[in-house]
C-alpha cells in the first residue's frame, strides 16, 4: 500500500473512533437521539477538517485541531467523572481502564502513525 492509501486508513479509523466515542459520552448523558445528533457532528466536521487539511497541502493543522479537541473532551470528562465519584483509587482505575484501552491509547497510537506518514510524504 501506498503511504497516501494508509495515511487515508489511518485518517478513517481515528475519524471512526472520534465518532463513536462523542456519541457514546453524549448519549450516556443526554440520550440516544443526542448521542445520535452529536456522532453525525462530529463526522461533519472531521470530513470538512479533513477536506480543508487536503486543500491546504502541507498543513495538517486543519485535521489535528479537530481531533485533538475531539479527544481531549472525553478525556476531560472521563477524568471529572473519576474526579467527582466517591470511590477507592482502584475503583477510578477500573472504571478508566476500558476507556484508555479502547479509546485513548489507540489514537494517541493512530496519530504518531498519521503524523509519521504524513511527514514522510512531505519529505519526498
């Protein structure tokens, strides 16, 4: 595969997650047809950064900027809701542990990966 084939793979995925993990945050606190409202938000404006980001050539200010605030809202509110609960340090780490494994983590890692492609295709 081309690295321009996998920086698009990349870009779908952390886009894919940013999807469901606004919409789970918002439908566990607002509702269903919220969480639904906000998941169609959230791929409106990761495809219009994505499509700015691509008009822009070497800038891919217009595609990190949205994915970061996308990712540092659930980690805000992962980390007040652990903040804010009674519980042991045990009972915070378990109730984080899903979150950082299969949100967290995983577009930190898609973004090294991105940021790595894409300054590989700007090099050549």
């Amino acid at each position: 595969m081309s690295d321009r084939t996998l920086r698009f793979i990349i870009a779908l995925a952390i886009t894919m997650l940013l999807i469901f993990q606004i919409g789970s945050l918002i439908s566990g606190f607002f509702g269903t047809a919220w969480g639904a409202i906000s998941a169609v938000a959230v791929a409106a404006v990761s495809f219009f950064s994505a499509r700015l980001a691509k008009a822009s050539g070497k800038g891919s200010l217009w595609y990190l900027l949205p994915t970061v605030a996308f990712t540092l809202i659930p980690i805000s509110l992962m980390i007040w809701r652990g903040i804010t609960e009674d519980a042991t340090w045990f009972d915070r780490l378990v109730m984080i542990t899903p979150f950082v494994v299969g949100f967290g983590a995983p577009i930190c890692l898609l973004l090294l990966v991105y940021y790595e492609l894409r300054n590989r295709s700007i090099g050549e």
